[in-house]
C-alpha cells in the first residue's frame, strides 16, 4: 500500500521529506555511476565510494576498515578480496609493523575518486542551473544546519552490513 501525499497547499507529511532527501541522493549517485562507467569504471558500486573514504589517503586494516563502515572483519575482507580483484586496491605491509596488513588504493582507485570528484562538481553544477546558485547554496547550508558533523562519518552499523 502507497501512502498518499497530499496537496501543495497543506504540509505535505513526515514520510516525505527522507524519502525526497533519499531520491535526491540516489539520482546523484546513480549519475555518478553511469558517468564512472562510461569513463572505464564499470564494476564500481554505490558501496565501494564509501569503502575508499573508509581506506583514506593512507590506507587501513581490514579490522578498522569494519569498524569504519560497520561491518564484519570478514564482510570487510570479502569487500577489500573483490576490489583487489578489480584492481582498486592493494595490500600491503605496514612500514611500521610489518605483522600489520594495509589496505592501499592504487592508481586506478585514486583515478576513480578524482574523476568521481569532477563529476560531483558537474552534477553539482546542474542542480545550480535548475533551481539556481542561491537557492542551492540555501538547500547546502541548510542541511548543514539540520545534518550537522563530519559528512564522511562512515560509522553506519547495518547500513552496510551486521556489525
């Protein structure tokens, strides 16, 4: 059963609002990855841009990239194997400790971040010529004001898996 939404004139209900911030992200993100595999990036998934910022610049374990994401050790490891696989990332010894395994991008994953970065600044810039630059920057700092924080907060138990 739909729930209906009800007139312009009348606030429209609860439910609407994350279903429109939901829809709002996944048209983004479903862009991005139309363009991503045009540009040579056909496997990616919506969940592998969220693996990259839980690696970072330099590299994590499997167990924090886990933490990070908030799933399994094994549920990481499975995800790390599959972008090995891919040729998105590496693992390596830690300098520091050689017991320690890291998880590194390797030129084709940092190749897919900085094109799926121009592509948000793109896909950013429609948004601004449909509703305009002011009223863009209105809807940002407004969600700013009602989604406070770090935006790369990764810490989503169950999102992605069991924790």
């Amino acid at each position: 059963m739909r729930l209906s939404i009800v007139s312009s004139d009348s606030a429209p209900p609860g439910f609407e609002l994350p279903l429109r911030l939901l829809l709002a992200f996944r048209l983004i993100i479903d862009e991005l990855h139309e363009r991503i595999a045009r540009e040579g990036h056909p496997d990616l998934r919506p969940m592998h841009g969220f693996v990259f910022q839980a690696i970072g610049p330099d590299g994590t374990t499997a167990v924090e990239l886990g933490r990070r994401l908030g799933i399994s050790k094994q549920a990481a490891g499975k995800t790390v194997e599959q972008l090995e696989q891919l040729g998105y990332v590496e693992r390596g010894s830690d300098p520091a400790d050689a017991r320690r395994k890291v998880v590194r991008l390797t030129a084709r994953g940092v190749d897919c971040l900085v094109r799926s970065a121009r592509i948000f600044d793109e896909l950013r810039a429609q948004w601004s010529d449909t509703l305009g630059e002011e009223r863009l920057r209105a809807l940002e700092t407004d969600l700013r004001t009602l989604a406070p924080g770090d935006p790369f907060r990764l810490d989503t138990p169950r999102w992605f898996g069991t924790p």
